[in-house]
C-alpha cells in the first residue's frame, strides 16, 4: 500500500512546475511555505537534487578549465561539458537527439 502512495506522489510530483513552485514559495513564504502540497516538496526536493548535482558537475568543470591546456584538459573538459549538458537537457525534458538539433 505505502509503496501505491509513493508511486502515486511520485507521479503528481513530475506534474508539479517547481519553478512556479518556488517563486510562490519565495514570494510569500509564511503562507506558501506551508501550504505546498506533498507532491510539491517532493519535486522541490528533487529539483534541489538536480541543481545540486550541476553544480557539482559545474565545479569540476571549472577544474577541468584551470589545468595545463594540453590533451587531458581537452579529454576533462569535454567529459564534464557533456555531463553538463546531458544534466540540463533531463531538466529541460529533452533528449540527446532533440539538444543537436539546436
């Protein structure tokens, strides 16, 4: 049963627009905060999870950058700008297919 419920959350999560979310959030957190739905913390902690991990990507991207121009940092780079932008294209609900199109 419980496993139904999480499934079922899970589900209306994905329909949630966490930026919407937060902006509602954000604007007036005293009376939004509190009254986000379950659905709605839980795409907010997945987004949260999302954005964390670019960073992160981000970060060693940033790394990658600073090292010695050479084949390597060639190598680092290219890994981590395609970690990047396969990260940003799930955000944006695109494929591989759909982001080389652009």
């Amino acid at each position: 049963m419980s496993e139904e419920r999480d499934d079922a959350m899970r589900e209306a999560a994905a329909q949630v627009d966490v930026i919407d979310t937060a902006g509602r959030v954000i604007a007036h957190p005293s009376r939004n905060a509190v009254a986000a739905s379950a659905a709605e913390v839980l795409a907010l902690a997945h987004a949260v999870e999302r954005f964390w991990e670019i960073a992160v990507e981000g970060e060693i991207l940033a790394r990658a950058l600073a090292l010695p121009a050479d084949d390597v940092r060639a190598h680092a780079v290219e890994i981590q700008a395609g970690k990047i932008n396969t990260l940003m294209n799930a955000l944006r609900g695109r494929n591989e297919e759909e982001s080389n199109d652009d």
